[in-house]
C-alpha cells in the first residue's frame, strides 16, 4: 500500500486505456459528487455512474445536464449494474467505488455491495475486455462490511482473473490478458509530486491550524507569566 488518493489514482487512466480496445468505455459505481464521472468521459469518451442517493443522483443530473457523455442511473448498484454493462465485445473500465452511507437514509443492510458487483460483472462479461478497479483497498478485510481480500482475489481467480493492489485501489484484468502490473506499479511511483498537490489542501490547512494554535499557547503564556 503506497499513496492515499482522494479518488482515482490519475496513473490508472492511461495503463488501463492501453490495456483495453479503443472504443471501450467507463462504468462508475458510486457517483458522488461526480468528480471521477468527469474524468472517465474525458479519459473514455462517456462515462455510465450509478448512485444510490436520491438527492447525489439529482444533484448529478444538474451537473451533466449539458454533457452527453455522462449518463447517471439512480439507484443500487446491486441491481441497477445490470444496465450499465456495454455490449460484450466492447472494452471496460470499471471504477467500482459505492461504498458508504453519504447522503442514503434507507436500509443499510445494502452497505457494500462491491462481491455482488465484481460477480455480476464477471458472469455477465467475464469474457469481455475488462479493467476491473476498486478504491478504498485499504478497507479490505479491515474494516465492517467489506469482504476479506481472499474472499475478492478468489472470486476473480475463480474467473479467470488476475489482481494486484496498487496504492489504495485493487485493479483485476483477465489473466489471458497478460496485463504489465508492473508497470501499473512503476507509474504510482512516478507520481510524488503530484500526490503532494493532490493533498495541498489538507496540508496547507493543517499547517493553518498549527500557525493558529501556536499564537493560543504563546498567548495563554503571555498572560500566565503576567
Ligand atoms: C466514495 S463515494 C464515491 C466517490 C466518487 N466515485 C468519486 O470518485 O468522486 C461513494 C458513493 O457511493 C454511493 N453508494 C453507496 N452505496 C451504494 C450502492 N449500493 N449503489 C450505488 N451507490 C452507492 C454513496 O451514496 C456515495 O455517493
């Protein structure tokens, strides 16, 4: 485990445009905000995202109201991935993302849907040209509601699939694909100053917060020593 990335680790993008056909396409599971849905249409020319969330999914659909590329399909992944699924011969990227309660107030025997999704995607197109990523690796096995890596590294196996983890994210292919981790591995190491950038914000916010609780403590001195 490298990089924490708020998102798509940006190396994915281009080792995966290279490992897939041209013409291939992005399925999103978890819309969020749709930050990644953006960068999918770009990198793929359209970009099909999925989100649970009633008022996320709206706010979605305001976002890309003008943009074609991005078609956004409300409800759980568990059962709306079935539609988002491109004719088998055509190529995918799957960022595999919906996991978290954000802004759902419904049941949440839902939670992490992510076993139920690989397993659709592997039975429905296991045989297809996919790129088959998953955020949040960290969680996996270590946190409530997500799946042990062995349960998911096996599911894969048992199709044929190959895995590795990268930074924050599992990424699976086919194995008759022959895809280079290695090289998925040596562009996260490229990566350094970027990923500083990538978290500038929380830096330079945490280096506000300590400016302002030195002048505190050196105020409440002051005072004492008065
Ligand atoms: C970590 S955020 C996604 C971030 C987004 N993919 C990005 O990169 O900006 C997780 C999202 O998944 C949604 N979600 C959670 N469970 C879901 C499910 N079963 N089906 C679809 N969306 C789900 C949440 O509402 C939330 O918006």
């Amino acid at each position: 485990m490298g990089y924490f990335w708020q998102g798509l680790p940006p190396y994915l993008i281009p080792w995966s445009r290279k490992v897939l056909p041209a013409g291939s396409t992005a399925v999103e599971t978890g819309t969020f905000q749709g930050d990644t849905s953006l960068l999918l249409a770009d990198a793929f020319g359209a970009c099909t995202t999925i989100e649970r969330s009633a008022s996320l999914a709206a706010a979605a659909r305001v976002r890309f109201a003008g943009d074609p590329r991005v078609t956004i399909l409300e409800g759980s992944s568990r059962t709306t991935l079935t539609k988002a699924l491109p004719p088998p011969e055509q190529g995918c990227f799957f960022w595999l993302d919906a996991h978290g309660m954000y802004d759902y107030d419904g049941e949440d025997d839902d939670e992490n849907p992510l076993l139920a999704e690989i397993s659709l995607i592997l039975q429905v197109r296991g045989d297809s040209p996919n790129v088959i990523a998953v955020d949040d690796a960290r969680g996996m096995g270590t946190q409530p509601d997500w799946p042990p890596l062995t349960e998911i590294f096996g599911l894969l196996a048992d199709h044929r699939y190959v895995g590795a983890i990268v930074d924050d994210a599992l990424v699976a292919a086919p194995k008759s694909a022959d895809v280079d981790f290695y090289a998925l591995y040596r562009a996260s190491r490229q990566v350094q100053v970027p990923a500083v950038f990538h978290i500038w914000p929380q830096v330079r916010g945490l280096v506000k917060a300590r400016v302002v609780s030195d002048r505190v403590v050196t105020s409440v001195r002051d005072r004492l020593r008065r």
